[in-house]
C-alpha cells in the first residue's frame, strides 16, 4: 500500500524521523504514505543488522512513536510563529 518509488533523500528523511523519538509513525505515512510495517521493512533494508535491532529496541512499546498513546498536551511550547510542515519542506522567512 505504501510509496515504492522513494528517492534516496525520501529513503534518508525516513530513516531520520523513525530514529527521532518525538516524530510518529503517523507523521511519516502523512508525509510519505508509508505505515509503521513497511517503515520497518525499509529500515531492515537500508540500515546494518546492529543498528536496526538497536532501533528496534528503542521504538518497540515506545507511546511517543505512536500518536493514539502519545499524549497530545505534553506541556511543551510550541511558537504561534511555527509554520506548519507538509510535504516533508520547511518553510523558511
């Protein structure tokens, strides 16, 4: 179901954001179209044994990567002047 056509720099963003503890999987299938598996099978294939059970074991059971158990109001602040980010390009000033 998910995109197969990803470029290399698709391929490296998605490796950076499942690393990040903060960005969910819903974040990523928004962004790319791919779901939690399909995450899991393109870090199987492009990361080094070690380092993808090392992720594994950091991501498995983990609430944040996961925005149904992720709490939504964290307490965190967040600027009015944040822009809102889609299609994986930042809006710059």
């Amino acid at each position: 179901m998910g995109r197969k056509d990803l470029t290399e720099r698709e391929t490296d963003r998605i490796i950076e954001m499942a690393w990040e503890d903060r960005t969910t999987f819903d974040a990523i299938a928004a962004q790319f179209g791919l779901q939690e598996k399909e995450v899991i099978k393109l870090m199987r294939r492009e990361m080094k044994p070690s380092s993808f059970r090392m992720w594994r074991k950091r991501v498995s059971g983990r609430s944040t990567k996961h925005a149904a158990k992720s709490a939504e109001t964290d307490g965190r602040f967040k600027s009015a002047a944040q822009r809102h980010i889609t299609g994986n390009k930042i809006s710059k000033r």
